[in-house]
C-alpha cells in the first residue's frame, strides 16, 4: 500500500491518513492454526509437488 503525504500538509491531515494506513485489514489467520493434520513431511509435499511442472 502506498501514502501519498504531500509537502505543506499540517499534522492533523498527516496523523488521519497515517491512522488510516495502520488499520488492519484482512483475515485472522490465527483461527486457522493447527486445524489440517499433515501424514506426511511438508517438505515432502512442497518437492511432489515442485516436481509436477516437469
């Protein structure tokens, strides 16, 4: 995401748009921790499946 401040801005507008930029937005990936169980090693997953393009 990019600001754009321009030169001349006073603190108010600058704090606004800095106060909106440090809003989060998205999804909380923390719920999502430890809910798929794996039977096998993830590397090994991650190479069958590099190896599939060839």
């Amino acid at each position: 995401m990019v600001t754009v401040i321009k030169k001349g801005s006073d603190k108010k507008v600058i704090n606004k748009i800095l106060k909106e930029a440090l809003r989060t937005k998205g999804v909380d990936t923390h719920k999502y921790c430890g809910v798929i169980t794996l039977k096998e090693d993830p590397l090994v997953i991650q190479k069958r499946m590099r190896d599939e393009w060839e």
